[in-house]
C-alpha cells in the first residue's frame, strides 16, 4: 500500500493530474482451498485515487489503505466483467480502464528440492509493454528490486530515469 501510495502521488506529480487509475494483479486464491490447486486465477484489480487537496502523505495513505481494502473484497469480480459494465470508449491503442500498471511480487521465489530434481526461477527480463507505464516491485532476500516497463512511444529512457530517481526520493 506504501508503495502503490508513492507510485500514486509520483505519477500525479508528473502529470499534473490528480485521479490516478491503475491496474494491479491480484492472485485470486482468497480461500484456503485455492492454495493447493494448479492454475491460473489471476485478476486484474482496478485502483483509483484522487491526490486532489493539501493531504499529507500520511492521510493520503490510509485514504489509499481503505480503497485498497475495499478493491481486494472485491477481487472476484472478473475484469473483463468491470468492463463489460462500465462500457468505456475502446480503443485499440491502449487497454480498456487502466493505461498504468503496479505489479509487487512479494513472494519467496527459492530453490524447489524434489527427489532427484532441483527446480530454480529464471530471472525474468521483462521486454514487452502491454501497458503505457509499468512498475514491477520484486521482493527478495536483498530488498526490493524496481523494474520499469514503459512504451517507447510515450517515454524516453531519461524520463523513466527521473521517474526512478524521484520514486526512490518518495
């Protein structure tokens, strides 16, 4: 939530906009029973914020907190569904409701020992862009680890440069 806050208040700051939307996976296994099986259940969760006003970080955090809590009880309602009834203007050079995409993996990723096999991640270089702008926050052993992915058509790598760097001041 700190994190995605941030990213928030950045963008609004860059862009002299103050109702930010983002989109952000959600890993859709909200019962215990989900945790056992194989398969994809992965959604897109929308989050929207306004950073209009004179609120401190602080307030436009826990602001952020309650809206976030609210998107993630709400997490089973399918995205394409969220679209279907909202019925924006399509078009086909970006995606339906969300142009900004916010992704932590903060999950382990370690070595898997089976019975003579050993099973390691691949560190993944992300190359395509599906959205306008992407964060990918990776949580490991060593900290957070940043990943920008950004449309070259939009963005330079000198502005995604300062954006990083101003991230990093927030």
């Amino acid at each position: 939530m700190l994190l995605q806050t941030a990213f928030e208040l950045l963008l609004s700051r860059h862009s002299a906009q103050c109702d930010i939307v983002m989109g952000t996976p959600i890993a859709g296994r909200d019962h215990a029973e989900f945790e056992g099986l194989i398969g994809f259940f992965v959604n897109t969760v929308v989050l929207r914020t306004d950073v209009q006003g004179e609120a401190s970080f602080a307030e436009l955090l826990a602001r952020n907190k309650q809206h976030i809590l609210d998107a993630y009880a709400h997490q089973r309602l399918p995205f394409e569904q969220l679209v279907e009834e909202l019925k924006p203007a399509r078009e086909l050079s970006h995606n339906a409701l969300v142009q900004i995409w916010f992704h932590l993996q903060n999950y382990r990723q370690d070595t898997l020992q089976l019975p003579g096999l050993s099973l390691a991640p691949i560190e993944d270089e992300l190359s395509t862009c599906r959205f306008e702008l992407e964060l990918h926050v990776l949580e490991g052993n060593d900290g957070l680890s940043l990943s920008w992915v950004y449309n070259t058509d939009l963005f330079d790598a000198s502005s995604i440069e300062r954006l990083s760097a101003n991230f990093a001041v927030l």
